[in-house]
C-alpha cells in the first residue's frame, strides 16, 4: 500500500468516525431503528454467547482444579474462576462471538446494501441511510455488548457452580458467597467498560467495512471478512489497553 | 424561483419560464479519465428529455451527479432553481424529495416487503405512521404500476420488469417533480420493455413529471422522448427529436441507430 493510500485511509475512517460521533448525539436519532438493531443484535448472540460462556465455565473450572487441589487449595476455586470470568473470559468470550457473528453479519449486509445499490437508492430519496444504518447498529452493538458480557459471566459461572457441585457438593449459597466475595466492584466495572469498547469497535469497524465495500460479489465477502478479522484484532488491543489502564487503581 | 434564458446544448435560445433543471459545463473525471467533459443539457416542465449513448459515455455518471450521488468536478447543477453542487446535506435531501431516480437493478430494499419498501420512504421522509393512510397511499401507487397484488412479496419474488415497476412505485410515493430513468429497460425483453416505457409515459400524464431518461436503447428512446440528446464520450454530439437526431449523419452515432 503506498503511502498516499495510508492517508486517504486514516482520512476516511476518521471521517467516518467523526460522522457517526456528530449523528449520534445530533437529532433526529432513528430509535425506532436502534430498539430493532439491539433486538436483533441481542437476538442473534444469545444462545451462542450463554452456551459459549457455560461450556467456558466448566472447562476452566474442570482444567484449574486439579492443580489448585494439588496446592491444597481447592477452596479457592469460586474464588479463582469468578476473577478469570469476571476479568477477561467473559468480556473476551463475548466480545469474539459478537465480532464473528455480528461483524459478518453487518459486514455482509451493509456491503451487499452497497453493491445492489440500496444505499444509494436511500440516500437519494433524502432518507439519511448513515444515520439510519450505521449509528443505529453502532448505537445498538455498543449497548448490547455490555449486556451480553454480563449474561456471559452469570452463565459461565453457574456453569462452574455445576461442575462443583457435582464433584464436591457444594451448595448454590456458598458457591456463590465465594464469588462475590472475591469480585471487586472494579472488576465489575472494568468489565463493562470493556464491553462497551468492544461493542463500539464490533459496530464502528463492521459498519465501515460494509460501507467502503468494493463491487460485485467479491467485495461483499471482503467486507465480511475484514469486519471479522479487523473487528477481533481490535477486541485483542482494547483488552490489552484495558488491563494496563485498570492495573493503574489496582 | 424561475429562470430566464438558456440554451440548449447545441446553443439555440430558448424561454425557459417552465425550466426545472439547468446544466451547464458538468465536467467530471475519475482519476485520468474525463467521464464528462462539459455536458449542457436543459430539462422543461412534463418533457421527457432521452439520453442516449453507448455503454460508458458517462450517462449513469450525469444523473448521479444531478442527485448528488456522485461530486461532479466543475460545472453548474441547477434544479427546481437549487445549484445542487453548494447546497448543504440538509437542502439537499429536501430537494431529492422532489425527485425521484429508478435505478438500473431497481435498488428495492431485499430485506423488506414490497409494501415496507413502499412505505419506508413515507415513514422517514414524511413522518406519515398511520396505518390506513400508509395502505391507502401504497395501494395507490402499486395500482399506478399496475402490481397492487404484489404488496405481499418480497422483492425476490419479482420478475425483473416487476422489480423495475416497484422501483418506479417507490419514488412515485413521494410525488416527485422530476424523474430519473436510469436504464430503464436494460435487461428486459421487448414486450416488458414496451410496458416500462408505456409506463415512463403514463406517469408523466398522472404526475405531472419531467423527466431524464438514460438509455441506449433506440426503441426506448423513441417511443419514450419528447427531445434525444445523445452523449458520446462524454459531450453532447447531437441534440433534437428522435427522428432530428436519427437523421444526423455524425459517424458516430449513425451506426448506432443503425444496428
């Protein structure tokens, strides 16, 4: 790529960034449009996401306590587990489901919108398709991640819990009593911000690739296949940004 | 707002109290190739203004750079007395509203029926959520296309001369002043390309339209033009009726009307 292109690059994904920050918070905001993206976005992950994050739970908890029991400290399994999830399996779990089903999905369609035309045909019957197809999703990825980050948690944890008690016994009250005593509110909180970043970055990149896809057919599978790819490269850096800014009020 | 005097492309006077878009100069070119090099074309009050001209000579080009579509270079946009090329985004949708473009492939919103493609611009553009008057305005234009059975379908469903119809069903909602035909019988066989453009016809009688109308099919252009301009490589080569422009002995465009 020369270095022309690298600028003409920046220059349109800032712009493009610029545009959806300004339509954001500039009525009219097509809510009607936003309520139906987070249907459809919360929709689309559930079951994956719950199942993904449940299989997590008893995988990490199966794989940790042999070798916490060889320490003799089995006890600390809630403890260990709620952490893990809390911090970065859930969050991460979530955010590369999302990235892999929401970014093709956005990608895809937004670029076959774009290939067939049908933006076009918005925006000149003066419907202002940016806002009504990018911010919306935009809108909608970044408030839903977060959610779906937290139903994960839950999920994967009550998947741990089962593992337990199957092994141990261990009752739901004190199994959870752990778990929230070993959770700080930070981790809570860093989480969602976390999620709320993935969200941005799921929506912002998918919709950018949709929009800038190239023509026929072939562009529209590169426009799905950049907001996958770009969407988990970003999921990668935000946690690793995340981990170094959180351990700052650790 | 109104204009006074113009000329054609081929620089006859003309009064030009019932002109509803004005071009003049439209240069435009994508990297080293000029697509257009200085288009002049007037559009009048209910005439259907053809233009003609091969695959490639920047007809697809013009017409998106009247809707905006497409940041032409230099030259002047004027319609319903607004230069398109300075206006805001905000002045500029407003103006779109008056003006209705049908596309090559018909652009219809796959993911919605065909009445949600017909009520969407309604929804957005004119803020209308009553049900009843959303049917009634619907229904109305699906019969102006003769596809009010078709309400139901999605576009996939549609034949290609349908999906053209609903396209024009679509635009004709908001009751626009001036129509843009892009190629509209490409890919058609000829009795479904004789409906479209009996259809061209009618909706210019019911809706008082004017109308530019980008072909490079003869039969269309005949049976659809009120005046031909026929563009090649970019310029204006020939301006007049259809049997004006026929008769015009350019090297050319003779073998085009020749084929």
């Amino acid at each position: 790529m020369k270095l022309r292109e690298i600028f003409v690059s920046a220059e349109s994904i800032f712009r493009f960034f610029r545009e959806i920050i300004r339509q954001t918070f500039q009525p009219p905001v097509e809510w009607r449009e936003v309520l139906r993206q987070c249907y459809a976005v919360g929709n689309k992950s559930f079951f994956l996401v719950g199942f993904t994050a449940f299989l997590a739970g008893v995988v990490f908890t199966r794989q940790s306590r042999p070798s916490l029991s060889s320490f003799g400290a089995e006890s600390w399994l809630p403890s260990l587990v709620s952490q893990a999830v809390v911090r970065s399996l859930g969050p991460l779990i979530t955010g590369l489901i999302c990235a892999g089903k929401l970014g093709s999905n956005i990608g895809a369609e937004l670029a076959s919108m774009n290939v067939t035309e049908q933006i076009d045909a918005m925006e000149v019957s003066g419907t202002r398709p940016f806002s009504y197809l990018v911010v919306s999703r935009v809108i909608a990825t970044t408030f839903m991640l977060p959610l779906l980050v937290v139903f994960a948690d839950l999920i994967a944890l009550y998947g741990s819990f089962l593992t337990v008690k199957l092994i141990n016994n261990t009752s739901f009250e004190a199994y959870f009593n752990e778990v929230a005593g070993s959770i700080m509110y930070l981790d809570i909180f860093s989480s969602v911000i976390k999620a709320t970043f993935f969200g941005f970055a799921i929506g912002f990149i998918s919709t950018y690739a949709g929009f800038h896809s190239g023509s026929g057919t072939a562009g529209v599978g590169r426009a799905a296949n950049a907001a996958v790819v770009t969407s988990m490269l970003f999921i990668f850096i935000i946690d690793l940004l995340a981990l170094q800014f959180i351990n700052l009020f650790r | 707002m109104s204009f006074n005097l113009s000329k054609t492309a081929q620089g006859t006077e003309t009064n030009n109290a019932d002109l509803v878009m004005r071009i003049r100069n439209l240069k435009k070119s994508f990297g080293d190739l000029q697509v257009l090099k200085g288009v002049s074309l007037d559009l009048h009050s209910r005439e259907n203004l053809v233009i003609l001209g091969r695959s490639g000579t920047g007809k697809s080009v013009l017409i998106k750079c009247i809707v905006g579509l497409i940041r032409a270079d230099e030259g002047e946009i004027d319609v319903l007395g607004y230069g398109v090329r300075t206006l805001s985004t905000e002045k500029l949708n407003e103006v779109r509203m008056q003006l209705g473009f049908s596309f090559q492939h018909s652009a219809l919103y796959d993911s919605m029926t065909v009445r949600q493609n017909l009520e969407f611009p309604l929804k957005r553009n004119r803020g209308i959520f009553n049900q009843s008057e959303l049917n009634e305005l619907v229904i109305t234009a699906l019969q102006d296309v003769g596809l009010e059975q078709t309400a139901a379908k999605r576009p996939d469903e549609l034949s290609g001369g349908m999906r053209k119809r609903i396209g024009i069903a679509r635009t004709l909602i908001l009751k626009p002043k001036i129509m843009l035909y892009d190629e509209p019988t490409a890919g058609l066989d000829p009795i479904t390309s004789t409906e479209i453009n009996d259809l061209i016809l009618s909706v210019r009688e019911k809706y008082n339209t004017a109308s530019i109308i980008i072909t490079h099919d003869i039969s269309c252009a005949r049976q659809t033009s009120d005046r031909v301009m026929a563009l090649v490589n970019g310029l204006a080569q020939a301006e007049g009726t259809f049997a004006e422009v026929k008769a015009t002995r350019d090297p050319e465009l003779a073998p085009f009307f020749n084929y």
